[in-house]
C-alpha cells in the first residue's frame, strides 16, 4: 500500500541575515555617492568659472597697463604741442629755445630733441649745447607725422646719442602750413616698465608693452632680457586682431603661459600684454579635484566609522542613551540614535537637538569674538575694563600692541601703570580729563603715549561709565584708537599748505622785483644827494654851514627811513611762518597791502580809492595772510584796468551782519565773462605768464578764516571781488 505525503503551503526562506554594520555601511555609500557626483559636476563649474574669470582679469589688467600707457603719452602730446608754440623754435632761434627745452628737461626729467627732416639734431637736451649732434631717423613716425601733421608715438629704435634703445613723442614743427622741423620727447623704456608695475599685477602674472612692430618696450619682471626683442609670431598673429584672450603656447618669454590677454592702443598702436602662467590657469581645477578627492575620502571614512560605532551602539539602545547622556554633561559633540524602541530614539533626538543648539551657541560666541578680535586689529583698535572700586583693569591684546606691551602679557592692571606710558607734556590734560569724565560718565580725550621702544603715538581714547542700581559708577569701559598717521597726514599738509602760500607770496615779489628796486632808488638816491650836500656844506667856511648840514642830514634820514618802511612791508608780506591768527585792525593791514600792491604803479590816470567803514570793530585774521588775498586782489584789478579809461580801482569794507566784516575790491576792467567761478578755477588763467593758482590760494585763505570769497559784475563795466572775514568779540583789541 502506497502512503501519500501530504504537503502543506511553501514556507519562504528567511533573508540572509546580514550584520547591522553592513546595511550602515550600506546606507553610507547610497548617501556619500550621489554627493561625490554632485562635487564633481560643481568642481568643473567652479573650474569654468575660474578659468573665465581669470580671462576676464588678465583683459582688464591689460586693459589697464594699455589705460596707463595712453593716459601718459597723452600727457606728453599735450606737453610736446605747448612746447611747439615756442616763438623761439617757430623763429629758428635755437639757442634761445635750447634754453628752454632744458627747463621743460629739469622739471619733467624728459629729454628735448629737434631735428630737420633730413634727420639731423638742431637741438638735444641731454648734451651740452654745442656738441655735434648725430643725424637720428625713425622713417615711420617721421612719415606719419609728414602725412597727418599732427604728434606721433615713435617704436622702439637705438638712440643716436645714448646708443640705448629708445622712443620719441614725434611732433611736427609747422609754418605756413608746412612741416619745418620734427620736435621730440625722448624717453627710455623704464618709463613704461614703471606704469606697469604701479598697476598691482597678481603674484606670478607677468606683463609686458610692445610698439606697433611687436618689439617688447616694457616687461614686468625681466625686463632687461626681453628689452628690444620681437614676440613669437604666434602672439603677433594674434596681437593684429581685436583685444581679447589668447590660450596656449607661450607667453611674453614665459615658457609655460596658459593664456595671454592682449589690448591694442588707439592712441600710440603699442600693445599691452598680461599673461597667467599655466601653474595658476589649471589652479582652479587642480584645487577642485584635490577638494572632491579629499572631501569624498573623509566623508567615506568618516561615514564608514560612524556604521561601525551605531552598529555597536544600537546594541544597547539604554545604554548607549545613558551614554550620551553622560556625553552631553561633558560638552561632547553627540549624533542621533536609532532604534526599534521609539521611546529611545525620541529621548535621542532631545539629546541631540539640545547638543547641536549648544554647538551653535559657541560656535557663534566664538565667531562673534575672532569677529571682534579682528576688527580691533585692522582698525587698531583697543579696548579696555577699569574696575572704579577695586582700582584693577582689564585690557585686549589689541590694547596691549597699541602700548608696545607684551601681548600675551597683563597689560596696564593699574592706572598708574597706564598714566606712566602717557606723554609727560598730556598727563596733566589728562587727569583733568578724566577727573571731568568720572563726573559726568563720558570719555572723550585725545593724547600722545610713549612706547618702551621711545616710539610716540597719538591715542584717541573714549568710553562711558557703568552704574550701580544706586547711580554709583562702578566700572568705567571704553577704546583706544591709533590715529597717529591721521595726525601727521593734517601736520604734513599744514607745512604743504604754508609752503604753498609763501612761494606765492615769494612770486609776486619776484613779478614786482624792477617796480621794488625803482621804488627803493628813490628814497635812496636822495638821501645820497643829502649826505654829500651835507659833506659839502661842513668842508665850507662860511657862516651857518653845520646848520645847513644838519638840515640835510635831517632829510637824509627821512628819505632812509621812507626805504626802511618800504624794505618792512617787503619783509613781512613774504614772511614764511605758522599761520597765526590775531585780533588785528582791518584798515591798517588794507593799507599795507595796498601800498604794496601800488609799488612801481605811476600811470597819472590811475584812480585808488579807499572806503572804510566807521567805528569799525577789528578782525580775527592772519596778517600776513589776509594782506596777501589783499594784495592780489589790487595786483589783479591793476592789471585789468591797465590801457582803459577811466582806469579806476576802489577798496572798501562794511560791515556783513553781526559777526563778519565785507572786503571789496571793484575795478573799471574788461569784466568776468558768463563764468564768475572760473577765475578761481586752479590754473585758470587768462594771464600769458600766469600759474593760474592766485584766486584759488586765496579763496583757501579767506575759507580757513572761516569767510567766503566770490566774484561778480560791477554795473556800468569791471569787476567786484568780495570777501568776509570773522569780527573780534567785542571789547577785545587790535595789536596793529
């Protein structure tokens, strides 16, 4: 008999079981994956990126170089057309013009060459005039300045003279039409090499200038091996088109250039260069793989690990609760748990959720302080705490380097300590100061210390108390700044202003030198006349000589003391000294002025007159100064009213409100023109041998006073100058 099994429903195989560190692991690699691919893709944007943007870079550093260069041909263009006006070279006087190249030469350090249109040099500042000169041609700029009649910038060529490579402003000397002569500015190629390296190349970038042939003028940092030598004719080829980017072969004598950026000049046709050297064009990308590389490697690792330690941990879901528990306590970094007990993971993620905010919490403590740090370093900037009642401080180490004090050291702990690096010319400033500030809560001194090197610096120290709940102050904090560089920027343009000032003074005296010495031969010859009458009288025998001796001894003196006076007024117009503000009497230093003004002015027509304001009070001024604006003011309007009739110039004052007294000077001149405000315009000039800076010396003057100066049109014809200038406070007095 046969038996029949009977078989029930198929009981599936149970999953092989895996380890827990395996499927973290696992789950790690789904994750870290897709992030290394999206690494990688944004590693070759950022590469892309980086590539365009040093392209753009390197254009515009050549556009700047090329910028620089146009700006100072340009210079020179302007320079070199005012020279060719010169009568002299428009005459043919040589000699004479020779002259004053050599003066355009010892200012601008530019040599001066002119030459016929064979080519020989007339003229060449840079040897002694007389020396024979060679012929020196340069066919191209010479051709073009023929065909347009107007300046050219020359290529590079070999100098007739210094036998140095060289180039030449090219300028046409023109009469009846005709080119006669060529005028050149001579300049050697360190002068392009100087505008490229003020233009801050980037670490390892190189750039270099070239003439219209494609000959290196100017090169960034190998200069003399590549002076005068042609570019590869791959970079010329691509020099003859637009501005752009050129990429691969060779640079401006750099064997490994990646990409080279070129600008061509509309002004000269020079080309400027700025090449990236391969090691940092492919930076970008090699940065971006070390990145992806390095960052995918830690993130694996890190993940792998943090599989291995869960794996083992969630073993233990209790106990590795009571771990982090433990861990949180300690201020360690804590992850989040999983396991099947939902009770657990939740009591996890609180633990966690608590310990990232912790993280977060210093993390932004800790910026907020480097921030600080930071801030007081590039601003030198110090701060510090004084504890009133115990008498202790607390200072930075930013404080502690503004002091010269060891920065890891304990800095100023005391008062004493601080006030003993105080300048012993400020301490008693100082105490007063603060013995103000603890009264009234607020710090606000300025002061000079003494570092232990003997260093001194100017310190700007401010602060504010902090009470108790009764008022009391009980801490005082505040900062210090180093503001000794601000300091000495205000000292030197002071000195610059002064210096400024009294070379004006010095150049009108030097304008008005023949009309000084006719003015002193007067007084001087006469009192020559009476001293010799004089002599004559006492070698004569007859009755009353000493008498009349004595009497043109008499008029000698006076005519002595009448060349003194004028001598005085010489000596203190051109006095150079401090500003020094006074209360002084406005119509006395106007006359002065005046009578200065007028030295050497006979012209019978001539009408000055003064109108002063009655019971006028004085005025807050620098004599000197105030008697200059006075001064140029009258030289001015002599000036415009010279040849015209009625030729007439009036000085008057009045008064301008409560606190300012009004100084007029009005002409009967040709006027102002449609523009007052152009006459004040520095080198605005309508004076063939004017600097065009009197006005505006002036104006600074008067608006230092705290006045104003402006100009408009007197009715009838002329000119009316005007100015205010600070009254004395009442029941002060004028020194004179």
């Amino acid at each position: 008999m046969s038996t029949m099994r009977r078989t029930g429903p198929e009981i599936p195989s149970a999953p092989r079981a895996r380890p827990l560190a395996w499927h973290l692991a696992l789950l790690c690699l789904t994750l870290v994956v897709p992030i290394l691919v999206l690494g990688g893709i944004m590693a070759w944007f950022y590469a892309g990126s980086e590539r365009e943007r040093l392209e753009r870079e390197a254009l515009s550093k050549a556009h700047q170089v090329i910028g620089a260069t146009d700006r100072e041909f340009a210079g020179l263009i302007a320079t070199i057309k005012v020279l060719g006006l010169s009568r002299f070279l428009q005459s043919g006087d040589f000699d004479n013009f020779d002259a004053q190249a050599r003066e355009v030469y010892r200012r601008i350090g530019i040599n001066v060459i002119v030459r016929d249109r064979n080519g020989q040099q007339l003229v060449n500042t840079r040897v002694a005039r007389g020396t024979p000169l060679p012929i020196n041609v340069e066919p191209e700029s010479d051709q073009a300045v023929l065909d347009t009649k107007q300046p050219v910038v020359s290529n590079l060529f070999i100098g007739g003279v210094t036998r140095r490579p060289l180039f030449v402003v090219n300028a046409p000397v023109i009469r009846n039409d005709e080119v006669v002569y060529f005028l050149n500015l001579s300049l050697e190629p360190e002068r392009v090499r100087e505008l490229i390296l003020q233009s801050d190349l980037v670490s390892g970038w190189t750039a270099a200038v070239t003439d219209r042939r494609g000959f290196v003028v100017a090169h960034s940092s190998r200069h003399e091996a590549m002076l005068n030598k042609q570019l590869p004719v791959l970079i010329q080829n691509a020099s003859k088109q637009s501005d752009g980017v050129w990429g691969g072969g060779s640079g401006i004598g750099d064997a490994d250039a990646a990409l080279t950026a070129i600008s061509r000049s509309q002004l000269s046709g020079w080309i400027a260069m700025a090449t990236v050297p391969a090691a940092l064009a492919t930076a970008p990308v090699r940065r971006a793989l070390a990145v992806v590389v390095g960052l995918g490697t830690s993130i694996l690792a890190l993940s792998l690990g943090l599989a291995l330690l869960f794996a083992r941990r969630i073993e233990g879901p209790v106990a590795a609760v009571a771990v982090q528990t433990t861990r949180l306590a300690r201020g360690d970094a804590l992850e989040p748990l999983t396991t099947r007990v939902s009770e657990v993971n939740a009591l996890s993620r609180v633990l966690s959720d608590a310990d990232r905010q912790r993280r977060a919490d210093d993390a932004a403590l800790r910026s907020s302080e480097e921030r600080l740090l930071l801030a007081q370093a590039a601003g030198r900037i110090g701060t510090w705490d004084w504890d009133i009642v115990g008498g202790h401080a607390i200072c930075s180490e930013s404080y502690r380097a503004l002091y010269g004090l060891d920065p890891k050291g304990p800095g100023h702990e005391t008062a004493e300590a601080w006030l003993a690096q105080v300048h012993p010319d400020d301490r008693e400033h100082v105490i007063e100061t603060w013995q103000a500030a603890l009264a009234s809560g607020r710090l606000d001194s300025q002061y000079r210390i003494v570092r232990p090197d003997g260093s001194v610096r100017w310190i700007v120290d401010r602060g504010r108390s902090i009470v108790d709940v009764a008022g009391r102050p009980t801490r005082f904090i505040g900062v210090n700044v180093d503001v000794t560089e601000r300091h000495e920027t205000e000292r030197r343009l002071h000195e610059l202003q002064l210096e400024l000032l009294h070379a004006s003074r010095l150049s009108a005296m030097g304008q008005m030198a023949a009309a000084l010495a006719h003015e002193l031969n007067q007084p001087l010859g006469a009192a020559t006349n009476f001293l010799g009458a004089a002599r004559l009288a006492l070698q004569s025998a007859r009755p009353g000589a000493p008498q009349r001796a004595l009497a043109r001894i008499e008029k000698a003196v006076e005519q002595t003391v009448r060349a003194g006076a004028i001598l005085g007024r010489l000596r203190d117009f051109i006095a150079h000294g401090e500003t020094d503000k006074r209360i002084v009497s406005a119509p006395r230093l106007i006359e002065d002025a005046i009578a200065l003004a007028l030295l050497g002015a006979k012209d019978p027509s001539l009408r000055i007159r003064s109108d002063f304001a009655t019971e006028e009070r004085p005025i807050v001024a620098d004599r000197v100064q105030i008697q200059q604006v006075v001064f140029n003011l009258v030289r001015n309007a002599l000036e415009a009213t010279a040849g015209r009739s009625p030729r007439e110039i009036t000085v008057a004052t009045c008064p301008a409100g409560h606190a300012e007294l009004q100084v007029s000077v009005t002409d009967t001149g040709p006027g102002l023109g449609e523009d007052p405000e152009a006459v004040f315009r520095p080198f605005a000039s309508t004076k063939a041998s004017g600097m065009g800076l009197g006005l505006s010396i002036c104006r600074t003057i008067v608006e230092a006073h705290g006045g104003r100066l402006w100009a408009e049109p007197r009715p009838g014809g002329g000119a009316v100058f005007r100015f205010t200038l600070p009254l004395a406070p009442l029941l002060e007095t004028a020194d004179g």
